[in-house]
C-alpha cells in the first residue's frame, strides 16, 4: 500500500501523494472530495466528482524544452474543463490542443475572444501579439466580478493584475509591461470556483489586491503565486502572506516559484519554508507540491 501523510483540517484529512505514488487506493468513498495535481507554474489538474479540471495549460518556459506541454499529454483526454487566467505561453500556449483532445469547455476571460467577421476568435495560444485566431467549440467567458454557472460549478471573475516582465540575455534588458497593446498578461483573471460543496480560489499572476480581495472569505483551498521577489511579474512571498490574511483560507498551495524560464533553471527563486511556516502561523494549512505532486482533500 502507498505510503501517505494524513493531516487533520477541522473534520477533514488530508492525504499528500508524491508524483510517483498511486493515490486511487488511498481515497475512500467517505474520504477526500478533491484530489489537486501541481505540474509548474500555475498548471493544476483538480478532480472532483465526474470532472478533471485543468488550470493554465501551458508550454514549459525554458529555452531547450520549446514549450512543451507543463500538463502531461496522458492527462488531455479525461479533461472536462480548462480554466485560463491570462494568454502568456506558459499559462495558455497548449489551451486548444488540449480543448480539442478532450472537447473540455474553456473558461477564460471575455477579453480572450473578439467577434471577427462573424466569428468568436480567441487570442491565438502560439500567435505573436494580439492576433486573434482560435476557435473553441465549447466555452463560457465572464468578466471581473461576474458569476456565472457551468456545468453545476459557480464560478466568480476575481480581479488580478499581471505585473511587469524583465527579460535580461547578458548585458540587454528589456521590460514588458501589461498594457491595451500588450500581449503580456493579456486576458488577467483569477477564479473563485463552488463546486461539490468545495470553493478553490485560484489567482494565475498577479499582483497584490488587498481592497478586492477583501470579499473572499475563508475558501477552502487557494492557490497562489509567490515568486515575485526576483521576476515582479507575480506577488512575492511576503505579499502573498497579506493576501493569506485577508482571505484566511483553510489551505494554502503556493505556486509560481523556483521554476525553469528562458536560460535559468530558477527564474522566480522564493523561500518556500519561510512562506509555509508564516502561513501555519495565520492560522492556514499550507502545503508544497512540487511538480507532479497531488493532495486530496
């Protein structure tokens, strides 16, 4: 039998699975609802019920790989449903390819998709700037502050802001920032999702939203990014802590961080222990997953 961690939040337990350890004897029927896999960035694959919910599909950010998928192509199939916090490649690069193996339905912004010439268009994953190109055959949009209903998931358009993106190649620097004619952080939004009497709060990159944020209320799993000491395209950890704060979630999976992008194996270096610690001490759960790694809760 596969070794495991139980840990108790309230009633409930949670199981930690490594990437190479099978969790499907492990989970009883009177066990955990929600089962989370971590592959990099902001790639997550949620189970719970009858769906399999994929967030962030994108290519792997680092210079030999060539974006290839973050979310393995064994998973594609059994995918219901692909969230999509913004359109930079490795959030968003895989989005169609894996909406086409799977017929998923595709949430994302409403600024993901504009009508050409009679046609919804959806920012081309692989096209260069503001080129819309793409279609999806199934699909909702919602804005920030909306709800919608999909599929008996209530979902809220969260608010979120992409922060500036510096790429150094020896002594050349360059700076994007998001802006009306940037591809960079283009379609930023992060989810609060109800679904099976559970509610996660992912928030994809983003900077710190204290007045916004303020409305969330003790969800029961968030996800966030904390890698933004070094590369200030996110929130770092100690901002992250505030955003813990003022939502006091029971869990914490932080994400986002001391992964691979364009020529370094650490592009977004952050103290993942300090952060756990600080978060356990707020009175949350925090857990680490490293690629691969899943938790049921």
């Amino acid at each position: 039998m596969a070794k495991t961690l139980e840990i108790e939040v309230g009633t409930c337990y949670i199981i930690i699975y490594k990437a190479d350890i099978t969790a499907e004897n492990e989970i009883q029927k009177e066990g955990p609802k929600v089962k989370i896999t971590h592959y990099l960035y902001n790639a997550f694959v949620i189970e719970t019920g009858n769906k399999k919910i994929a967030i962030d599909p994108g290519g792997l950010f680092f210079y030999f790989f060539k974006f290839t998928t973050v979310i393995p192509k064994e998973e594609w199939k059994s995918i219901t449903h692909i969230f999509v916090t913004h359109g930079d490649p490795d959030h968003y690069w895989h989005a169609d390819r894996l909406a086409f193996a799977s017929g998923a339905t595709v949430i994302c912004n409403k600024t993901m998709v504009r009508n050409i010439g009679g046609k919804n268009l959806f920012l081309g994953p692989r096209d260069k700037g503001l080129a819309f190109t793409t279609e999806f055959e199934n699909y909702h949009t919602l804005a920030v502050g909306e709800t919608c209903t999909v599929d008996e998931m209530k979902i809220t358009g969260i608010k979120t802001t992409h922060g500036p993106l510096t790429f150094k190649f020896g002594p050349f620097k360059k700076t994007l920032v998001p802006g009306p004619s940037e591809r960079i952080g283009w379609g930023a939004i992060g989810f609060k999702v109800v679904v099976n009497g559970e509610t996660f709060v992912n928030l994809g990159d983003t900077l710190l939203h204290k007045k916004e944020w303020s409305a969330i209320k003790k969800p029961d799993i968030l996800m966030i990014p904390i890698g933004g000491s070094r590369v200030t395209n996110t929130m770092d950890e100690h901002e992250a802590l505030q955003a813990v704060q003022i939502m006091q979630p029971k869990l914490v999976i932080p994400c986002h961080y001391n992964g691979p992008g364009l020529f370094s194996k650490n592009l977004n270096p952050a103290d993942e222990d300090m952060f756990k610690r600080e978060v356990e001490n707020a009175g949350s759960k925090c857990e680490i997953l490293h690629q691969g790694d899943s938790i049921a809760v």
